[in-house]
C-alpha cells in the first residue's frame, strides 16, 4: 500500500520521458525546415532585389504547394504508430512504403501542373515584370525536387511511427548544411545565378530523400515487407490522408483571409502582421514538437490496444502543452522590445505590432492545449471529426476577422479574431476528447 502513491508519479515520468525523446529532436527537425529557404534567400538575395523578389513569390508557390500535402507525414505517422503497438513492424513498414508510393504519385502530377504553368502561377501571385522571369526560372527547376519533397514527408511519418525523430533531425540538419553548401556554390562559383540556387536545393532534397529511402528500404528488407506499389495500401493511404487534407487548406485558407484583412488595414498593419506571423509560427514550432510526439505516442498506445494508457499519456502532453503556453507567452511578453527592431525601425509598423503581440502571447496556453489536442486525434486516425472541427473554425473566423475593418481595432483585433480561431479549434478538440470517441484501439482503426 507504501507504493500505490508512487505509480501516478511513475506514469508521468514515463510519459514525461518519452515526450521529450520524442518532441526535442522533432522540434530540432521543425526549426532546420524554413532555414532552407532562409540560405537561399541570404545567398540569393546578393544578385539584386528582382532575383530575391523572383525567389519570395517562387518559395511562396513552394511553400504552399508542399504544406498542403502535409497529410503524407501525419496519416502515415499515425498508422505506422498503430502497427507498431500492435507489435506488426512488417506491416508497419509496408504502410510506410504505401505512403511513400503515394508521396511519389502526388509529385509526379504537381510536377505535370507546375512546369507548363508556371508563369501564369507566378503571374497570380503578384510578381512584377522584373521580378516574374527570376521567380518563373526558380519554380521550374525547383518543381523537379517536389516529388522528393514529398518522399521526404512521408518517410519521416513513416519514422515518427517507429518512434524515430532523431533520424530525422540528423537528416534536416545534413540537407541544410548541404543545401548551403550547392547554393553558394553553384550561384557564385559556377555563376549559375538564380537556378543555382533552385539545382543546389533539388539536389539536398533528392540527397534528403535519398537516405530515407535506405533507412526503410533497409527496415523492409529486415522485416520482409515489400517494396513493390500495392494499389490497394496507396488508395487506403490516400483515404486516410483526405480528411487531414481538407483540415490543412482550411487552416490555410485562415491564414489567407487574415494575411487579405491586414492589408485592407494599411501598409504599416499588414508589415507589423507579417511580423507578427513570422512570430507565430516558430512559436508553433515548439508546440508542434509535442503534437508530433503525440501522435507517435498515441498512435502506438491504440496499436496496443491500451487504452488507459492512451488516455493518461494525452492527458500530461495536455499538462505539457499549457506548460510551454505558459512560458511562451511570457517570452513573448519580455523579448517584444527586443524582438521588433530586429524587424524593423519603423515606429509606425511597432507601435502597431505591441498591443497585437500581447494578444498573441495571452494565447500561447490555448494554443498549447490545440496543438497537443490536434496530434492526439491525429495519432488516433480520427481525421474525419479534424477535418469538420476545422470546417467550423473556418465558419466562425471569416466573418470575425472580415467584420475587424468595420468595426474597428486595427490589427490588435485582428489578433483577437485569431485568438477566436484558436479558441474555437480548442472547444471543438476538447469535446471530442472527453467524449473518448477517438479512442479506437487495434492495429487499424
């Protein structure tokens, strides 16, 4: 009877422990991704202001193009995770091959789309006449990486299933370093200019893609699962990963209206906003990490068919979650001095951007509570309730956030209107995990 006290402490230890092996080196991953586009942008940016504005509006294109296909790492996160609880590696890695089937698919039709359109597709977005040849040149060549791009999603969901994020790490921090290497190399010392800097990313994507190709390849062999394209296992991928999808382009159609509001607002608003943003989403970065675990932990938990288990360890990622809110916010509160100026000295764009950070960090515990919540039901495989949670959040936030130019409050509401976002995602995750609907166990859901 001494040691029944104890067995809480002991949980929370072990899950404690499996979350930081899990989230530090996800969050290391997370960080090394958006340097890519910084070193090209650094190295770029010494040819001119046409050729760094060519690259902003090709990155953008990029950008969006991938994100949207970031289903590829979470559903196959999800399902290996399933198997591996289940105690199935052979399984576990041909799911993972099936998705990187499918990864390979995807990126052979963007590539079909992107080449003959890119100049329409730069056009669209805004690039001025200077600028649109450099932005053009970049996006074709860097189309010819999406394929591996993709590769590369999928196979680190396929790892993060397997309870692996330091494989992926090591890889983001090596296609980094190597991306850096080609873009200043093939830019200046082989004068390629621009398409330098588009060949020297594709050949750190491929490279990238490369290794986590003989990483699972090597699993496969070792646990006799095929590597041959099975129709059936790509369309089951493709199904899993529908709804995640729908749930991404809602989030990016969030992002879209909220960017299209600020500049309504004014230049000084929308430069603070972008700011602002830039800010947000490296807060995310951290917040995410703990979501990434979830999802591995859960996923694994359900596989098992533990469900106590699942249910405790999504309980301390939530404890987790408001904890690095938390500290977040105060973060964000102290460095906003600080931050600012690194952005800019404009006195206008900062006396704009100060109430609206504070509104960002008073939000950080909610969003905290979203991001492990949001991992938790996609380690579940519960898709399906993401996607329409997401479809409502979309429903309340647009007329929110269009009224904000009417009613007043400039981009401090604005931020409000997003802080409404987030608060409305967290009513929806939170119902659904206390209804323990999500809580579906066995190797498939």
């Amino acid at each position: 009877m001494t040691q029944a006290p104890a067995r809480p402490t002991a949980s929370r230890r072990r899950h404690d422990r499996e979350i930081i092996a899990l989230a530090v080196p996800a969050f290391g991953a997370l960080v090394a991704e958006p340097l890519f586009v910084m070193a090209d942008s650094a190295i770029v940016g010494h040819l001119g202001t046409a050729q760094l504005a060519g690259l902003g509006v090709a990155s953008a294109l990029l950008t969006t193009a991938v994100s949207v296909f970031v289903f590829l790492a979470y559903a196959t996160t999800a399902a290996v995770a399933r198997r591996v609880g289940a105690g199935d590696l052979r399984a576990a890695i041909q799911q993972g091959m099936d998705g990187i089937w499918l990864a390979l698919l995807l990126g052979a039709a963007v590539i079909v789309v992107v080449l003959p359109t890119a100049p329409a597709l730069v056009k669209l977005f805004g690039a001025s006449h200077t600028a649109a040849p450099y932005a053009t040149t970049y996006l074709r060549i860097s189309a010819l990486g999406i394929p591996a791009m993709l590769v590369v999603l999928a196979a680190t969901g396929v790892l993060r299933g397997l309870q692996d994020t330091r494989t992926p790490l090591a890889v983001a921090v090596a296609g980094f370093v190597t991306n850096a290497a080609l873009n200043a190399g093939l830019v200046y010392g082989a004068g390629l200019g621009i398409a330098g800097s588009a060949w020297g990313t594709v050949i750190a994507q491929c490279g990238m893609a490369a290794v986590y190709l003989t990483v699972v390849v090597r699993g496969a062999r070792r646990h006799g699962a095929s590597l041959r394209p099975d129709a059936a296992g790509i369309k089951a991928s493709a199904q899993a990963g529908a709804p995640l999808l729908v749930r991404t382009l809602s989030l990016r159609a969030i992002l879209m209206i909220a960017t299209a509001v600020a500049a309504r607002l004014g230049d000084a608003d929308v430069a603070a906003h972008q700011i602002i943003l830039s800010l947000w989403s490296l807060l995310a970065f951290a917040l995410d990490a703990i979501a990434i675990a979830g999802q591995a932990i859960i996923g694994r938990y359900l596989g098992a068919e533990d469900a106590d288990g699942a249910r405790q360890a999504c309980r301390r990622m939530v404890q987790w979650g408001i904890a690095v809110g938390v500290v977040l916010g105060l973060l964000v509160i102290v460095t906003r001095p600080v931050f600012l100026p690194l952005f800019t000295d404009d006195s206008a764009v900062t006396s704009t951007a100060l109430p609206a950070l504070l509104v960002v960090a008073l939000a950080q515990p909610i969003c905290g509570i979203v991001y492990v919540l949001d991992g938790v039901l996609m380690g579940a495989g519960d898709g399906p309730y993401l996607a329409w949670a997401m479809l409502i959040t979309l429903a309340v936030f647009t007329p929110a956030a269009l009224a904000v130019p009417r009613i007043g409050g400039g981009l401090t509401a604005l931020w409000g209107a997003m802080t409404l976002m987030m608060a409305v995602r967290l009513l929806t995750l939170w119902l659904r995990s206390r209804s323990g609907r999500w809580v579906v166990t066995g190797a498939t859901r």
